[in-house]
C-alpha cells in the first residue's frame, strides 16, 4: 500500500518523488528493545513465591509499559512514510488518523543526528529536521530512524550545498534525490574547535555537580520506599546504625559530604565524556556548521550559517570565579536552550580565552565581540533599584518572623531565626550588587553587546542585522529613576534581549543607532 | 501608508516623562474601550472579591484576616475599577507608517513596541465576546520572533478590518520569509 500523495510542488514535466520508509534495521531495534522488556517480567515471575508483591507489581508494570512502547514503535514504523521533493520535505504517519507534514526546504535551519546506543549497534541514526518557526519543537521533522549514511546524505541535502536553482543536481532529472556527493568526503572543512581534555574540572564546576547526586539519592529512596522497602529497617537488619553511632557527628557529617563530593564529580567527568566525547565544531563548505560529540549517544548538529545571528557567552557564577564560559549559538531554528547542553551549544564548558577564540571564528570575526566590547555600565539608579529590592525581601523576611512570633503564642520564635536576618540581608545586597555590576551595553560595528545576570552572567552579540524590531518599556519606578528597559527582538535564540534598566535616553540612542530607520524615526529630541 | 483613517490625529497627547523620548504614536483608541477595559476590570475585582469573600465563609479559624483581605480587595477593586481603564486609555496609542508598525500600550507600565513592516509574519483582528458587545476588535501583529509580537487593543471592529487588510497588503509586498 504504497502512499501515492499528489506532488503539488513538482512541475508535471517532473517524475514524482517516491515516498520511502524509515529502514527497516528499526524491526530489529524494537525487537532487542521487546527483549529488553522482558527481562523484567521474568524477574517477576521467578519472585512470584518470594515475600515481595510490590516488587512483583511493579516489575509487571515495568514491563508492561516496555512492551507496549516497543509494539507502538513498531506500528510508528510501520505507518511512517518520508520523502524530499525538489521543494518541500514531507513526512506521513498512521493509516486511521493519518498526519502529513511537510516543511519548505528553504525553511530548514538545522539538521541533527542522534545515535543512542542502540540506534548505534545496528548503524542507525535519529534525523530531526528544525526550520525557523519559533512555535516550538512540535514543528520538527523527526525521522527515528534511518541509516547513517542517509542521515549524512539528508544533511547534504538539505542544508547549504548550493545546487541547481530547483534544489535537485542538474544531472539528475526525474529521479529520486539522492544523488548528493558522497557524505564524509568533505575534506576541505575548517576544523574550530575540537576536544581538550583539559577542559574536564571546567565542566565539573556547575551546581548540578553536587545537586544531582542529592536528588539521585532523594529519587532511590522515593523509589525504594514506594515499592515498600524501608530504609529505618534496612538500617537496622545490617550494622549501620552501630557503626554510625561509633562516629562523632563531626566525621559523620565530614563523610556524607565527602561522598556527595566525590559521587557529584565523579558523575559529572562521567556526564562529560559522555557528552562530549569526539567533539568537533568544524566549517563546512557551503556555510554549515557542524558539531559532533557523544560517545554512547552520538550526536551530530548542523547549522545553517547564514542564519546565524550571534552568539551567546554563558557565565555561571562558579565557572567564572574559575575563568570559564560557556559558548552558544543564536540562530533561527534554535530556541531557547533548558540549562545544559542544547542544540546550539558550540563547545563545552573551557577556558575563557578559548571560549572566545571560537566565537570569533564561528562570527568571522578578528576577535570576539564579546570580549573587546567595551561594555558601558548602567546608571547608579539601577543599583538603586535592585538594592530596594534587597530591602523588600528583607523586609519580608522580617515580617514573616514577626508573624510567626505573634502567631505562635507561648511559643518565641528561636533565637537563631533572627539571626538570620543579617545573613539574608548581607546575600541580598551581595546579589543586588553582583547583579548591578552584570548590567552593561556596547554598540559594535556589526553587533548589539548587551550583558546581564548575577548568578548566570550572559553576554550575548547579536548581529545589528538580526535585529527585526524594538520593544522599550518602562514601569513606574523606571520611569521616576529616567531608566528604561529596551529589547532588540530577533527570529534567533531567544527572541529577545534586553538592555536592562539602562538610561532611558542612552538606551534610545542605542536603538535608535542599531538598526537606522527602524525606532529613530519615533524619537524626538523634545 | 495612510489607507488607514485617522479617527482623532489631532486628540491631545498624555504628557510623557521627560526622560524618554520617544514621541507618542499617531492615534488614540476607539473611546470605548475605556467600556471595555472597566468590565473586564470589574470582572476581575468581582472574581477575586468573591473567592475571598468564600475563602472567608469556608476558613474558620482565618476568618478575621480574610475579613480584612476582603475589605481591601473591595477598596483596590473599586479604585482599580475607575482608575485603570482610564489611564490605559491615555497611554495606549497606534501608527502605522510606510515602513513599520508603532503601538503604545499599559497603564503603569508603559511599553513601545514598534516592528518593521518588512518583518511582519501575520496580521490578525480577534474578537472576544466583550469585544463584539462593543463593537470593537483587537488586532495582533506577528513577527518571526517569539517575543516580537505588537497588539493594538480596542480598535473600532470596521477599522481593525481595514488595517488587518492593508497591513497584509503591505507585508505581501515584500519577499522572503521575514526572518
């Protein structure tokens, strides 16, 4: 039952492309993953006579869920149809409720592809096609999975490579597309950047280092307690508990912390190989490009370099204290990145000087704008502002005290509460402060420099070109203080950034300088 | 681009602070939007003063608090009520010019947004029931950024129609995908 869908786009002089299916190496997939399933099962079968129902329940359910994923896999498999025409990608899925889905190919700003390990034993790779739509990642394109040389081919072809005007090779007319050179033949890329293992502590310097093994812990005893096992009882069936009161509270707490130390860092040099394992950030002819990293789950991100807007320069307070950032690319078909490791992040955590080397050269700039931008700071009266606000969370802190000594009558509130008040009062200025001094602004020859953040300081270069429209805003407080938020919107990265309570003229004259014409003409010098 | 009338380019301008200078757009909104926005208020400050007013009658041993929440809710209502849709109505102004769409909008807190008409995506007018009842309409301009988006609120319904219509015009004229 091959799908025969009407070829719109093509002229009727062309021979209508062929729809394909994903390969068929995903049977196999399922399968072992169907195996996989099992294995639970039959641990519950073989603790059925054992004293543990809920164990039991609870692996039956496991295996349950992978049964039914793997099965529904296979339907997605099996109901899934893709083809690229000259002018559009297109993707149909299911035969009841069938959903067909086609991108223009002149949309297309990225191209990934993902391995998982086994994706990876049989050869395969998942292809997420992304355009410049900012609706969210809903939109893209997801082919899990095809081969890896087709994934290197869909690349090729749908990136860059300029071809004929049509899209198609010249020499190829009426056939199907792929005709594209031989992928990995590309012997003329720039190599930017590539892995040093020197930059492994850098990645260790991040919250998560010591949060994830907190949360880890909290998670297995959330588990462990849920199947109803608990952990007073195994504590007391072993020697723990004796060997625990034989310590000081001193050691004892001196050992937990060691632990979670040595967990956290061990966990995140582990997250570090595994991400960024082979990592190469190289220019590829015909403007793309492209970062590959991963050694259990391969990744393979290209980048369409004309939509390429700027970059992005992350500073998590621990990883500057240290002199190292964190480099991400703004470009249409990259959203907002969640923390981590997104899409558009070109290089793992490294040395500041290293950081800005590869934003220079991924900008084809002499040096990185964001680092010789002389950054013009903000007006006394943002301070202001953000000390006020200081004071209002400590004065709300203070309060909350206050009504907690009312209300609990009898009963005073501890000593100690109180004095924490001085604490949160010194964090609080200290945060104010640290935030203040983040807040600054350049206007480049090419690029819009904006810089903000007190825990996570980000500087962002935004090319002047990228710029497509203005939004200044101004609360009551800004307005009594002469500042004024102003926000350059962009199709790229975040949609946004902000020149944060700058002074209301400068930020004016900023915008107003960054892309002539646009905001200038409704500025007046009254 | 004047396909579009002028229905008060000669209304007075709020006075602006001094420090800002971006001059204010060219229109005021339909007058009756101060109608709507003070429905809209009203029924906000009804829908909270209620759910206190209930969390009061519910919550026993809270009740003297939620007593004095309720009073102030009823007080910050009614202020809200008078004195919101009127101030929006000094603040929130429009323009459209050749080459980009300029709006004025909030009430303490002001906020200019202009985009390129060249950057434009889609131009819709919306109509909530309360709208309809008023015989006014909203128009939504949208860009390729996720947060680029300019809305003129409480337009006259024949008026929103004719701009939606020459702001798609006007859009169409320029190629590419406005990226």
């Amino acid at each position: 039952m091959t799908p025969t869908g009407a070829a719109t786009d093509a002229p009727p002089t062309t021979v209508e492309v062929p729809w394909q299916r994903l390969d068929a190496r995903m049977i196999a997939v399922d399968g072992v993953r169907l195996a996989g399933a099992l294995v639970p099962l039959a641990i519950a079968v073989l603790l059925r006579n054992a004293d543990a129902t809920a164990v039991v329940s609870t692996l039956r359910t496991l295996a349950f869920i992978g049964v039914a994923s793997a099965l529904h896999d296979l339907w997605r498999w099996s109901t899934t149809w893709y083809r690229v025409t000259e002018a559009r990608v297109e993707v149909r899925t299911g035969v009841v409720s069938r959903r067909h889905r086609s991108m223009p190919r002149d949309r297309v700003r990225r191209v990934d592809a993902t391995a998982k390990l086994l994706h990876r034993a049989f050869g395969l790779a998942v292809v997420t096609i992304a355009s410049g739509e900012q609706s969210g990642a809903t939109d893209d394109l997801k082919l899990d999975a095809v081969t890896t040389g087709r994934a290197g081919e869909l690349r090729h072809l749908l990136l860059g490579t300029p071809v004929a005007p049509g899209g198609l090779p010249a020499d190829a007319p009426g056939r199907s597309t792929w005709v594209e050179p031989a992928p990995g033949a590309a012997e003329d890329e720039t190599v930017l950047a590539s892995l040093r293992w020197g930059w492994a502590p850098y990645s260790v310097l991040s919250v998560w280092t010591l949060l994830l093994p907190a949360v880890a812990v909290t998670a297995v005893l959330q588990a462990l307690s849920a199947i109803g096992v608990s952990v007073e009882e195994v504590a007391e069936d072993d020697r723990i508990v004796d060997r625990a009161r034989e310590l000081s509270p001193a050691v004892a707490v001196a050992l937990v912390v060691v632990t979670i130390v040595v967990v956290g860092v061990a966990g995140a040099l582990l997250r570090f190989v595994e991400t960024w394992w082979g990592y190469r950030l190289v220019r590829e002819p015909g403007g793309r490009l492209r970062i590959r990293r991963g050694l259990l789950t391969s990744r393979s991100i290209s980048l369409d370099e004309s939509r390429l807007r700027g970059v992005e320069l992350t500073e998590p307070v621990l990883l500057r204290t240290a002199g190292g950032a964190r480099l991400h690319a703004v470009t249409t078909g990259v959203g907002e990145g969640a923390g981590g490791e997104s899409a558009g992040t070109l290089l793992p955590a490294a040395p500041i000087g290293e950081v800005d080397r590869v934003a220079a050269a991924v900008l084809h700039e002499q040096r990185a704008p964001t680092d010789h931008a002389d950054l013009r700071p903000h007006p006394p009266a943002a301070l202001r502002r953000r000390l006020s606000r200081a004071a209002l969370v400590v004065g709300a802190v203070a309060l909350g005290l206050v009504a907690a000594e009312v209300g609990t009558t009898g009963r005073s509130v501890t000593p100690g509460a109180w004095a924490s008040i001085p604490l949160v009062a010194a964090g609080a200025i200290a945060y104010a402060r640290a935030s203040y001094r983040s807040l600054g602004h350049a206007l480049e020859r090419r690029y819009l420099v904006v810089r903000r953040g007190a825990l996570v300081r980000r500087t962002v270069a935004l090319r002047r070109t990228g710029i497509i429209g203005w939004t200044v805003r101004s609360t009551l407080f800004q307005r009594r203080l002469g500042l004024a938020t102003v926000v350059a919107t962009t199709a790229a990265g975040r949609g946004a950034y902000a020149l944060v309570d700058v002074d209301a003229r400068e930020g004016l004259q900023v915008a107003g300088d960054a892309v002539p014409g646009l905001l200038d003409p409704f500025i007046t010098d009254a | 681009m004047h396909a579009v009338p002028h229905p008060d380019a000669d209304s007075p301008a709020p006075p602006d602070a001094p420090t800002l200078r971006l001059r204010p757009p060219r229109h005021q909104v339909d007058r009756r939007a101060i109608s709507l926005w003070s429905v809209r208020a009203a029924l906000t400050a009804v829908g909270v003063v209620a759910g206190l007013a209930l969390l009061a009658a519910v919550v026993e041993p809270a009740r003297t608090w939620l007593s004095l929440a309720v009073m102030a809710a009823v007080v910050g209502g009614a202020v809200y009520v008078v004195a919101m849709p009127r101030i929006r109505y000094r603040v929130h102004r429009w323009e459209v010019t050749d080459v980009a769409v300029y709006a004025r909008s909030g009430w303490l807190t002001h906020e200019w947004r202009v985009a390129p008409l060249s950057r434009v995506q889609t131009v819709d007018a919306r109509r909530s029931p309360l709208d309809q009842a008023f015989g006014l309409s909203s128009v939504r301009i949208t860009t390729a950024s996720a947060s680029g988006d300019v809305a003129i609120e409480g337009l006259d319904h024949r008026l929103a129609a004719d701009l939606v219509e020459s702001l798609t015009a006007a859009t169409q004229a320029t190629p590419g995908d406005a990226t």
